[in-house]
C-alpha cells in the first residue's frame, strides 16, 4: 500500500503545472507563459508579443494576430483586458486558419478606447464600441472602463448562443445564423466573406490593430 502511494504521488508531481483546474478552466495564460499561442498561420509567437509585468502584451505593431493552439467550439471564456490610450484591439473566436484572414471567419469582440478613438463614432449606432459584435451590433450596455484600466471579459459560446459580460454587465447576447444576425452580416462588410461566423469551431484570436494592449489571467474551460 505505502509503495502504491508513494508512486501516485510521485506520478502527480510529475505532471506539468496547470494538469488540474477547477471547473475544468484551461489556463491559457497565467502570467508566465506564452505556450498555449502562436501567429496567426505560423508556428510560433511573434516577438512583438511578450510578457510584461505579468500580462500578455502587444508592445508595437507589425506582430500580427494571435491564436490559441487549441481549437474550440462550445466554451466559456475569462480574460482581463487593458487598451492604451487611442487604442484600438479585439478579441475573436471560431477562426479558421484557411484563409488569409482572420476576421473572414471570427466574429469579434471590440475592444477600444471609446474615448480617444475615432473608430467609436464609426458604424451603426455604437456597432464599433468596446464591447460590440463588431460592425454588427452594439453593446447592450455602456460597461467599458477608460483607457490604462483593467476590463473583465466573459465570453460564452454554446451551441451558436453567443453571451459576453464586460465588467459584469451583459454586452452581448446573440444566435449565430439566427435571421437577424444573417440580416446584420448582409448589411456589413462581411456580407463578401461566405464563412464569416459559420465554422462553429475554430481558434481564439487576439488582434494587433497596431496599438499597445495587455492581456491577463486569460481562462477557458469547454462546454457540452
């Protein structure tokens, strides 16, 4: 019996840190380490993407968009977010890396500096805010925090339900392929791209809109 014990434990020791969760969350990024990411159809993580006090940081343009190794479909994630001043960035989901594009494929989560960026004042009433379905649908609520503040993300994705909380406020809540979400897609810009939103698996994504921004303690645990 001591020598059964003995080799379970020395058996859980050996397995790398982050083997256990609870509730099943996935630490894709704890502050220390970059291995759950790459570019965007590359095998490695660009330079222009590193870690600074203990955040996953886009540090200057040209390091392209960033994705999960993992592939997901129904999920639930958690990240803190921080945009610099002017700056402009996003988080997306279910892309795909067989076209040239990211955004062909994932819709995206806003993230903005509402207050200093043009790109606020653009699109259908709020459609390109922090915290909208991108070029589709605006906020539910006004939840971001200004500039050099951290924001709370919670993204869930189940069956083509899509919901997001933003500082703990709902500010999305939406079916993929639903009438009106397709009604949406044909009259934005990604009525030209035929997979925009439909692959229903794919890649988490991190945008390099050529702005510094930080991203921490980022979770994710799949859903039935």
């Amino acid at each position: 019996m001591y020598k059964s014990r003995k080799l379970l434990m020395l058996l859980l020791l050996a397995l790398p840190l982050g083997s256990f969760s609870a509730g099943g969350w996935i630490p894709l990024f704890d502050g220390s380490s970059t291995a759950h990411w790459r570019g965007y159809q590359k095998d490695h993580l660009p330079a222009q993407w590193t870690i600074e006090d203990g955040a996953l940081a886009l540090t200057q343009k040209g390091g392209g968009y960033i994705v999960t190794r993992e592939q997901f479909s129904n999920f639930e994630l958690r990240l803190d977010w921080k945009i610099s001043e002017g700056g402009n960035s996003g988080l997306l989901f279910h892309v795909s890396e067989d076209f040239r594009y990211v955004y062909e494929t994932g819709p995206e989560v806003q993230i903005l500096d509402d207050e200093r960026h043009p790109d606020a004042a653009k699109g259908a009433e709020g459609t390109h805010k922090a915290g909208a379905n991108y070029d589709l649908m605006a906020p539910l609520a006004n939840a971001v925090k200004p500039a050099g503040a951290w924001n709370r993300v919670r993204l869930k994705v189940r069956n083509g339900h899509v919901q997001c909380w933003l500082n703990g406020r709902k500010v999305q809540d939406y079916r993929l392929g639903s009438t009106q979400w397709q009604n949406l897609v044909d009259k934005s810009k990604f009525a030209a791209m035929p997979q925009y939103g439909k692959t229903g698996y794919g890649h988490i994504a991190l945008q390099d809109h050529g702005d510094k921004v930080w991203f921490r303690d980022i979770r994710v645990r799949r859903l039935p």
